[in-house]
C-alpha cells in the first residue's frame, strides 16, 4: 500500500514540474491541478498503508 503512494507522488512531482517549466499558459493550470489531486491521493492511499500494517 505504500509502494502506491510512492508511485502517486512521483506522478505528482512529475505534473509539477511539466506544470511549471514545460507547458505555456494555456495548459498550465490543468497539469498544476493535476499534480495537487495526485499528491493528496498519495498522501491519503499512503496513510492506509500505514493504518493497515
């Protein structure tokens, strides 16, 4: 269960950073938002992991 919320918040760092020196201005917005919803869920599907052990 931890492995997945590893995976989720490498997926998160890896939409902040296209979200911020990749995209231009019109995609922006949607890549930064997506970066947020993967880190929440990394952090909530991590946190199982830890309640289930």
């Amino acid at each position: 269960m931890a492995n997945v919320g590893l995976i989720l918040l490498c997926f998160a760092f890896v939409f902040a950073v296209i979200a911020a020196c990749i995209m231009t201005a019109q995609g922006r917005w949607h890549f930064g938002w997506a970066a947020i919803a993967f880190w929440i869920a990394s952090e909530l599907i991590g946190g199982l992991g830890r309640v289930f052990h």
